[in-house]
C-alpha cells in the first residue's frame, strides 16, 4: 500500500516537474518569439533608418554636386566677365592716355575706338540687367509695328560681314509670305535673333550658316542652323542655364559671358514662344523660334522725317544739372547750351539745393549716387521747397533723376514720389531730350540738313548702293553705332564717290546726331 502511494507521489511529482519544465519551455519559446518579433520590428525600423539615410546622403551629394556646378559656373561667368570688362577697358584707357599726349593719335579716330568700347561695355551691363529683370519678374514687353522683310533683311545684314569674315556662307532668303507688318516687341525679337546669329557665326569654324523663316496660321517659326561645332546630347539643356556653355573645350575658350542662350529662351517664353535646340543633319546645331506675330494691317504711311533740332519754340528754359562726375556735367551742357537752354550746374547736393534757390529752375536733372545728399535727398528737399513758393507752389520744378543705379529705377510722375522721370546711365541723348520736351511740354525746331549755315554739298548719286544705304539707315535707326563705322568704311570701297557723304555722316556720329545722320541718308537717292 505504501509502495502504490510512493510510486504515485513519484509520479505526481515527476508529472509536475514535467509541467513545470514544459510551462517554462513555453515560456521561454513565447518569449523567444516576442523578442524576435520585437527584433523584426527594430530591423525594419533600422533598415527604413538606413534606407532614409542612403537617400539623404544621396540628396546631399547631389546638393554639393550643384552646389560645385553653381561654383565653377560662377567662377568661369566671373572669368569670362572680368576678359569682357577688362578689353573694352584697356582700350579706353588706352585711348585716354594717348589723347593726353598733344599729336600722338587723332583725336577723331580715339573717339571712335573709345564710344565702340564703351557700347560694349554698356551691352554687357544691359545682359546682366536683363537676368535681373526677368529674375525679379519686371520686364515688359512692348507692342511695336514692325516692318518684318526689313527688319529680317537688316539683321543678316549685320550679320553678314562677320560671317564672310570667317570664310563662311551666310544664306538666307525671305518666304513670299512674309507679312508687311508685324506686331511685337522689336527690341527683344531682334536681341533674341541676334543673340542665335552670334552663336552661329562664332562656333562655326567652317561651312556655312542659314537662316530660315516660315510664317503660317499668325505664327512665326525661325530656325538658324550652322556646319559648327556641335552640340552633344547631355549638354542640350545645360548650354541654356546662365554662365553656361556645355562641356565643350572648344565652346569653353570663346569669349563672351554666357548669358546670350538664358537670356534668349527666357526672352521668347516671356513672348509666348520658345527656343529649341536640335543637331543638325551632317553636324552643327539647329536653334528653333517659335513665336505668334500677329500681322499689323492697315499700318499708315510713314510720316515726315524728323529734323536735326535746333532749339524750342516759347520762352527760353533753366536746367540744373546736379552730378558729381565732371564728365557727365560737360556733355550735359555741351548738348542742352546749343539748344538754348539757360544751364546751371552743381557738383554736389548741397550745393544744387542752394544754387536752386537762387537760379529758379524749370527742370533738375539729378544724379543718384553722390557723396553726402543722396539724390532721394535732394529730390524731396527740392520738392518741399518748391511746395512752399507761392502762388503756384506745388509741381512747378521738374525733376528727372539721371543715374547708372538701375536697381533704384523707379519710374516717378505717379504724385507720390518727388521725382517726375527717370532717365538711366549711359543716356541716350535722343532720349533724354524726348524726356525733357514731356516734362517742359516743349515743341522742338528743327531744320533740314544743311540748313542755316552754308549750302550742304550735293550729295552724290549712288546708284547701286540702295541695298548699303538701307543698311546704314536701319543701324542708325536701332542705334548701332558699333556697326556703323564698318558700314561705312564698306560704302566708300564699294563706292568712291559717297566719300563726301560718308564724312558728313561721321560728322553727325561725331556729335551723337542720329536724327541728322538718319535724315541724310533719307535724302540720298
């Protein structure tokens, strides 16, 4: 009986053993399957981590990619400015030197060099100006009626000496179904033009250049295609990026600053079209514009041809011209004194508001940027005091500011600011002067060429020369004087007997007298 209760407390207490070995073994298993899960969970956690960190490395390499792309952009823009700059400089200051010394250099042909100089030097200024603008969303476009086949014919023109120059042919012909007249914004579609044909003639060593128009439905699609360089596929969207030129050596080594392609694209979408970039059959490139330019009808006869002006009619006018340059106070007299203009001149704030004061001018012309008053300054004091003279106080003194600070452009006449005009450095003279006429409501006298002095020579007959002489005509219409000294040279080989003509237009370039060069070869039959 004892051995039976024995043998089952034996048993019993091996089965609770068992159970308890069993129970634990459970529950090392369940924890066992908790931390593996909880291990599961924490690998996932730490490979999202790894993944999160791959992809922020890769963000940031990329980052720091751009960053040094930006970096090397910018170093080779400041490069390729500071060649730019310095060129046109070193001629300047060249010239201004050798004018110093009595007889080393005629003083006609330093003026030349020095004004080409300076309109390059003004070009590169208006290309940053440009991506400014456009970067701060300010740029307007205008609605200009413009004579396309002439407009066309003119710019390869430019064009086309520059490109016999290199060997190279330059073809283009016009479509039959070119309109008259279109509307647009003739400064930007000529810059966007000019800019595609500068690139052509530039990364051409060899062959020729084409320029293809076709004009269907309102729109207008031009494409300049060349034999050059080429451009390789990764690089297509890369020569359109600001300071950038693709990976090219050879694009690498041309002058220039690299803004002519940014400033094309963004200029033609700005203008509702768009410039792409395809190779071209054989080698080279093909750059497409695709723009609407609405057909102008019924566009009126051209008018009367404006005058070289003489002077004003009513009575005489006082100016006051406010600028510490010297150099800028000099021209501003030598233009506004032969027009019959009374001239006042300060060198300084201070001293403008005192001599104000005492010569009672109708119109300030008001630099910027000058040492002590700022030209803000001395707008609003002139304007405070011009509130304060009776009867009529209040608007009678007009005020343009003239000033090179494009930055601080602002447009004034809106009875808000103390200014009534802005007028930017370097001045256009024409410009100025329509300027001065709104302000003073003035009605300018004008006298043919010629006119009120000894009789002008008969010019010649230049029979066979209309085709230069419409060049000439255009270029002094959109101001180039950078080419017109070229042109002119031309004319004379071409044609011996326009010398007497030639120097009377130089004559008028001496003077910066568009109207008057403009005018006469308007004469010329």
């Amino acid at each position: 009986m004892d051995g039976g209760i024995l043998r089952a407390a034996t048993l019993g207490m091996i089965s609770l053993a068992v159970a308890v070995v069993l129970g634990a073994a459970v529950w090392i298993v369940v924890g066992l399957r908790r931390r593996e899960h909880a291990a599961t969970i924490r690998i996932g956690a730490l490979t999202g981590e790894l993944a999160a960190l791959r992809d922020g490395q890769a963000a940031l390499q990329k980052a720091r990619d751009v960053a040094e792309a930006a970096n090397v952009a910018k170093t080779r823009y400041l490069v390729g400015v500071s060649h730019e700059i310095r060129a046109p400089l070193n001629a300047i200051y060249g010239y201004g030197q050798l004018l110093e010394r009595p007889g080393a250099i005629e003083p006609g042909e330093a003026a030349r060099v020095i004004r080409r100089s300076s309109e390059h030097l003004t070009n590169i200024v208006d290309g940053l100006l440009d991506i400014s603008r456009i970067e701060s969303g300010v740029m307007t476009l205008s609605r200009d009626i413009v004579p396309l086949p002439e407009f066309l014919d003119a710019i390869v023109s430019m064009f086309r000496v520059q490109a016999e120059a290199k060997g190279l042919r330059l073809i283009y012909e016009a479509p039959r179904n070119l309109p008259a007249h279109v509307r647009t914004d003739e400064k930007r579609l000529r810059q966007i033009l000019v800019n595609l044909l500068s690139n052509a003639v530039k990364y051409t060593p060899s062959g020729s250049i084409a320029l293809t128009v076709r004009y269907s439905g309102l729109i207008a699609d031009f494409a300049v295609s060349d034999t050059g360089i080429g451009i390789p596929p990764e690089d297509v969207e890369r020569i359109f990026e600001p300071f950038d030129r693709g990976s090219s050596a050879i694009a690498q080594d041309q002058p220039g600053t690299g803004l002519g392609l940014a400033i094309t694209r963004v200029l033609a979408q700005l203008m509702g079209g768009d410039v792409a970039l395809s190779p071209a059959p054989g080698g080279g490139s093909v750059f497409r514009l695709r723009l609407m330019l609405s057909e102008a009808r019924d566009v009126a006869a051209p008018t009367a041809r404006r005058r070289a002006i003489t002077g004003y009619d009513g009575p005489r006018r006082t100016i006051l011209l406010i600028d510490d340059d010297p150099a800028q106070l000099a021209v501003l007299q030598g233009l506004l004194r032969p027009l019959g203009f009374s001239v006042y001149a300060a060198s300084g704030g201070a001293e403008g508001i005192d001599l104000a004061l005492r010569c009672q001018p109708d119109l300030v012309l008001l630099d910027i940027q000058m040492p002590g008053l700022t030209g803000w300054d001395v707008a609003r004091r002139l304007r405070s005091i011009d509130d304060a003279v009776p009867p009529n106080g209040g608007g009678r003194i007009k005020i343009l500011l003239v000033s090179a600070n494009a930055h601080e452009f602002a447009a004034g006449g809106d009875g808000a600011a103390a200014h009534n005009g802005f007028v930017l450095k370097p001045v256009q003279l024409e410009a100025l002067l329509d300027a001065i006429a709104a302000q003073l409501g003035l009605v300018w006298c004008s006298a043919e060429p010629g006119a009120g002095g000894a009789p002008a020579t008969p010019l010649p007959d230049l029979a066979g020369a209309a085709a230069s002489i419409a060049r000439l005509r255009y270029l002094g219409r959109v101001g180039n004087v950078r080419e017109i000294d070229g042109a002119l040279d031309a004319l004379t080989n071409d044609f011996p007997d326009s010398a007497v003509l030639v120097a009377q237009l130089r004559d008028h370039l001496r003077r910066f007298d568009l109207k008057a060069y403009i005018d006469l070869l308007n004469a010329v039959d």
